[in-house]
C-alpha cells in the first residue's frame, strides 16, 4: 500500500520560515495536499494541487511538489500557525492516503 | 453556507454496530465525492471510505473493509457509514469530507470537513 512520511515535529521561531516534508513514492506524479488541524478543531484545507491556497488562506503558505518529495512552507510564521499539519495524495491502488502529521511548534 | 454536520456516534461494545450519519447543505451534494476519515485520540488522520456523487463506486482502507459500507442517499443529502463488527481500535473521532471539485469521480482534496462524532467502542 502506499504511505506517505512526515517528521513528527518541527520548530520554528516566529517570524521566521518553516518548512514540513511530506516524503512518498514518486509523490511528484501525484497532486499533494495540506491541512492544518488546531486541537479540537476539524481540519481546514491550506495547500491542494502542490501549491495553490483556497481562498481565505494567508498568502505565507506555500507548497511544493517534486520527485518523491512535497513540501509546506510558511513564511513569516506565526504564533497563531502552531498547529498539527498532515499531507494527503490519491493512490490509484490505495486511494486516499494521509501522512502522520506533523506538530509545529511555534516558539 | 456549506455545511457538513455528523451525527450517531456514541459507546458501543465490541462486536456491536452502529451506523453514522452526515447531512449536507450549501452545495449540490449529488455532484461531489465524499469521504470518511477517522482519529483515534491523540493520533494522526485516517482515511476510511469514500463514495463517488452518483454512489456508484466505493473504495474503503483495509483495515475496516469488510466491516464497514459507505452509502448515500442523494435525495436526502445525507451520507452514511454503516459499521459492523466493531473493534477496540474503531474509536475515534469520525468525520465526514467533501471533495473539493464536483466530477463523476474523486478529485484532490477535502475542502470541507464536519465537526466530527465521536465512536468509542468498548465493554
């Protein structure tokens, strides 16, 4: 089955950039997305199709998708954007796939 | 407004069933996929089932296929996730998720999520 990978945690202090990898199998070839979770809080879409923000998402987040790699990045980031953030593809074999998640800590 | 609201989560003992409910409003629901997606506490997101607009194909995560159907009625605006043979590892926050575009298949995203109910299943 497919799988996608993410660290568990990444560290930013605010104002600076932060960047969480989504890491899987020829991920490139397919259209990854990015969702933020706060706690109690039902996930919200921030990144879908590699690199574009549905409306009312801040301009400092950011995608990229290459090779077996897809990556979030926050620019300027700050203390409100502490959050869990998970990365999602289609599988034609596995279909929906989410990554662990990953817990940004603003600080 | 678009709206997703879950409902029929509760305790439940293993082995039992229980069936869950989310009712759709704001969008033409018959023209999007939906989808299932489940945490455990204190976990990350699972996928666990999902249905094309017109219901006429499924896909579901291995680990509750078999157990587990997904259904729609698109006369209701209502989607469904009928659990069977339930199990210690079941519990968790389920939610429901509209896909982003409307076509006649899955598209690339979840750009709306419900608030979720939550099934515990224990003795």
């Amino acid at each position: 089955s497919y799988e996608l990978t993410q660290p568990p945690s990444v560290s930013v202090s605010p104002g600076q950039t932060a960047s969480i990898i989504c890491s899987g199998d020829k991920l490139g070839d397919k259209y990854a997305c990015w969702y933020q979770q706060k706690p109690g809080q039902s996930p919200v879409l921030v990144i879908y199709q590699d690199t574009k923000r549905p409306s009312g998402i801040p301009e400092r987040f950011s995608g990229s998708n290459s090779g077996n790699t897809a990556t979030l990045t926050i620019s300027g980031t700050q203390p409100m954007d502490e959050a869990d953030y998970y990365c999602q593809a289609w599988d034609s074999r596995t279909a929906w796939v989410f990554g662990g998640g990953t817990k940004l800590t603003v600080l | 407004e678009v709206q997703l609201v879950e409902s029929g989560g509760g305790l439940v003992q293993p082995g039992g069933s229980l069936r869950l409910s989310c009712a759709a409003s704001g969008f033409t629901f018959s023209s999007y996929a939906m989808s299932w997606v489940r945490q455990a506490p204190g976990k990350g997101l699972e996928w666990v089932s999902a249905i094309i607009g017109s219901g006429g194909s499924t896909n579901y995560a291995d680990s509750v296929k078999g157990r587990f159907s997904i259904s729609r009625d698109n006369s209701k605006n209502t989607l469904y996730l009928q659990m069977n043979s339930l199990r210690a590892e079941d519990t968790a926050v389920y939610y429901c998720a509209k896909d982003r575009v409307g076509s006649g298949s899955y598209s690339d995203a979840f750009d709306i999520w419900g608030q979720g109910t939550m099934v515990t299943v224990s003795a």
